[in-house]
C-alpha cells in the first residue's frame, strides 16, 4: 500500500504507465534505468493518493525493495506499508463466475454496473472485501482481496454456492494455458531485466509521452530510436504429445535463431501455442520455424495474437454488433 503527498510522484517515477483514477485498476511496469523490464504491477487508486500495488507472490521482495529504495533516495513523503501478510487473494473465474458472486452479494455485478479493471468494496456472504473485476485468465472474472482471518469463510461460501455451476478449483497449468491463449504476457518469461518492452509487445502499457520522467525512459527512448533487433512473436506449435513449456530453441534453415519464453495447450483451440523471441525477419505472420522438443524438431508459424479475444473483447465486440442491427 502506498499512500501519502507525494504517492502520486513517487509512483509516476517509479512506473512508465500513467496511474489509475479512483476505483479503477490497471497494469504498469516498472523498468530499470537500462530500459529493462523490472516488474509488473497492478495498481489500483483505493482513495485519492492511496494505491494498492499487487505482485507476483513470489516478487513481494524483489519489488518492494525497488519502490522503497526510490521513495528514500528521492525524499518522497510517503507511507509504504505490506499488506502481504494482512490481505488474500481469491480469483473467481469463468462465464458463470458472475452468476455465482451475485448470489452471495446485493451489489450488482452486471457489465454495465460493474465494469472491466474497476475496484469496488463490497460484501460477499456478509464478509467485507474489495473486489476488482480482472483475470489473468482474459475470461469473465473477479479477484477478491479479503482480510487473512475472512478468506476460508469466502471461499467455502463461493464453493457452495456455485455448486448448480459446477465451480472448481483450478491451478497454474490451467491458468498458462488460458493466459496463453490470450497473448498476455508473464514477467520472468516473457518480460523480465533482461527484456525491454517494446520487444516484448508491451507499448500499450508504456506511456513515453507521460511528462513524468520515470525511471528507464531515456534508456527506452534511445532503444527505440536505434530500432529492435528481435521481437516477442506468437506461435502454433504442430506437435503430436508434447507441448512447449518454454525456453526451448528456434531453428530456421539448420540455424539457431531464438528461443521459447513460455508454451502450452489451448484446450479452447485445441493447439499447441508458444511465445518465442526472434529477429525481426522472421516475427511476420506466416513464418515458419522449428521449435526442439525433447530432442526433436517440431514445425511452428509465426500466427496472428491472440489466438482467443478477452471476454472483455468478446462482449465489447458483441454489443456493437447488436448495435448495429
């Protein structure tokens, strides 16, 4: 949490994404003064001044270390307090996720009244919490930040009720498969300190036009007036019972060329997909290439991303569509 006179400039230093309004949500990357990839964040505005950072578990320190040597380097006054300990995570994801919270609460979960990347506190089975409606799925879904004593009684509550709905656990082979099928990316494979991101595909986040002179934008300016030498590409990998997991390599015509960030099954297209880092002449759509499994060269194609639309999208997609009837 981070909140005091200065958290706006402090944040607007240490992220190259603008900051959220009230209530809203978004995604920013803090990069490091070589214009590397040092973290992805979500940030929610809670209340004017105070935000809400959100990382990997397993980037509490590793972040927090970067934003709280800034704040004392450069005198901002600011409170910067981990939460990590205080505050759990639930994410309720799946066309149905919608149907299942809205048992349990008064509030209105539709898309109109509640709307993609907005932050509302809410109760759900009595039990206070903060609700922000995003998933690293890209499908329909809600993650839920609940006091540490509240979180088995909200989860043992959602498992009941979404019961009609067939609602179950899932884990991180799932979540990669889907986040996959999407095009999003994942720091430590993707985009990490040895990755700008503008090869990474990341220019939506990344604001060099934001007056803030934030930490790497120099170093990003000068990477993107000399041009990138290799770029983040997608693939559809035509394998017959293995799939990629990543950092696996890239051959075209007997050469190595790249190597795979991260790989997996779309249940939803039934292909194998993978992202891979390669020179600019081979990242157009329709190339193909060699991804090595296991020993074995199996035939790849650069395709167009992402392989499925958001649920964000798809909806967005489908009012206008009814729109114009």
């Amino acid at each position: 949490m981070v909140k005091g006179k200065d958290s706006v400039k402090l944040l607007d230093r240490l992220f190259a994404n603008v900051m959220p309004k009230v209530g809203l949500t978004n995604i920013s990357h803090m990069l490091t003064p070589s214009g590397r990839v040092y973290a992805e964040v979500t940030i929610t505005q809670l209340a004017p001044g105070e935000f809400l950072l959100i990382t990997g578990s397993g980037s509490e320190l590793h972040d927090l270390r970067w934003i709280e040597k800034e704040a004392v380097d450069g005198g901002y006054d600011v409170d910067i307090t981990n939460v990590t300990e205080n505050i759990g995570v639930l994410g309720v994801a799946g066309p149905k996720s919608r149907e299942v919270l809205q048992k349990l609460t008064d509030e209105d979960m539709s898309d109109a009244a509640f709307k993609f990347l907005h932050c509302k506190s809410i109760r759900l089975a009595g039990i206070p919490l903060r609700a922000t409606r995003i998933s690293y799925t890209g499908e329909l879904g809600w993650e839920l930040y609940i006091d540490n004593k509240d979180m088995a009684a909200v989860y043992l509550a959602i498992m009941e009720a979404g019961q009609n709905e067939g609602i179950d656990n899932f884990g991180t082979y799932a979540m990669s498969s889907l986040r996959l099928e999407k095009g999003f990316r994942g720091w430590g494979a993707e985009m990490n300190c040895d990755t700008n991101p503008l090869e990474a595909g990341l220019d939506y986040f990344i604001k060099l036009n934001k007056p803030a002179d934030f930490i790497g934008k120099k170093a990003l300016q000068e990477i993107k007036a000399k041009g990138l030498k290799r770029k983040l590409a997608y693939l559809a990998v035509d394998t017959d019972d293995i799939d990629p997991e990543g950092n696996e390599t890239i051959w075209h015509k007997g050469k190595v060329v790249g190597n795979t960030t991260s790989g997996a099954y779309s249940y939803t297209k039934q292909q194998s997909l993978a992202f891979a880092y390669l020179p600019l002449e081979l990242i157009n759509v329709g190339q193909n290439v060699e991804v090595e499994l296991l020993g074995r060269k199996y035939p790849a194609m650069v395709i167009q991303e992402p392989l499925v639309l958001t649920e964000p999208t798809r909806t967005r997609l489908q009012k206008k569509a009814k729109s114009t009837v």
